[in-house]
C-alpha cells in the first residue's frame, strides 16, 4: 500500500469549499479504496493519502493537476503494510483541538524527509499556531 503525505496553497483565483473538495474527494477515494486525512487552514493543505498503488498515483495526479492548488509539495511517499491515517474516505480537520495529533502523526512521518520538506512543514505548523 502506498502512503503520501503533500502540502499546497490555495490558489489565489479559487475559493475555499470544503464541502466541494470532500465532496468529490470521498466519492473517488470510496470508489478506489483511498483513505487519509486532509487538513486545512483556509489557506493552506496537508493531505496525507493511503490505498493502493495505482490508485494513490492516480488520485494525486489529478490533485497535482487542479488549478485550485497553487504550489504542491510532496513532503513523503512510503509503503505500508496498514493504515495510519484511520479508515476514514476523507477525514477532515481544521485548526483546533483536534488538529494537535494530527500535527503530532505527520510530524513523525516527516521524521527522515530531506531539510527542505522538513521546513516546509514547520512552516506549515507555525502559521496555523498563529492562525
Ligand atoms: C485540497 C484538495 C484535496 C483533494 N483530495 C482529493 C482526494 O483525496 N481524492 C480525489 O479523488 N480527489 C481529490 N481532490 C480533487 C481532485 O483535485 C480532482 O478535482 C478530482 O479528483 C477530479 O475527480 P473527477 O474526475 O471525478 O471530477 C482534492 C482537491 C483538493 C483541492
């Protein structure tokens, strides 16, 4: 089973609607035994993806490939033999209390990711402390 874990912005010309993005997320993914968990603050995702191969490839093709992200960067790819993120087609989290274990599990699957992701992430994390 593949597992990858991205970070991206909104992009400037869209608007934020969960609703939309959980939407459509939780169809395909349910349609291609995908889960994980996507977090957001407004501005900002960490979506981490889990499921097999193929289908991780594909669904992460096409997100890459939607306008309404503007810079995606994949902060780890690795295989796994079960689930991290739950069971959950599309978990969603925004900040508050729940978001802290989030913040926790990604931060050790980040653990041996080159310095740049590494820091891409701790940025991620200090904006939505101050947020
Ligand atoms: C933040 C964000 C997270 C997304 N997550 C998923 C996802 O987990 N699975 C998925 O299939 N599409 C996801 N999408 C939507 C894809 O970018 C794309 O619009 C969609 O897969 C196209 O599906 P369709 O061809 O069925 O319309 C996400 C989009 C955004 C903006």
């Amino acid at each position: 089973m593949l597992q990858l874990v991205y970070v991206s912005s909104l992009s400037p010309q869209a608007d934020f609607d969960p609703t939309a993005i959980l939407a459509t997320s939780r169809a395909n993914n349910r349609r291609d035994g995908i889960t994980g968990l996507l977090y957001s603050d407004k501005a900002r995702f960490l979506q981490a993806l889990e499921g097999p191969e193929a289908e991780v490839e594909a669904a992460f093709a096409r997100i890459k490939g939607d306008a309404r992200h503007r810079a995606i960067v994949l902060l780890s790819r690795r295989t796994v033999d079960t689930r991290e993120f739950g069971d959950w087609e599309m978990a969603h989290r925004m900040p508050g209390t729940d978001a802290d274990r989030f913040i926790e599990r990604v931060r050790e699957l980040t653990a041996n990711a080159d310095p740049n992701v590494r820091a891409t992430f701790e940025g991620f994390v200090k904006v939505r402390d101050g947020a």
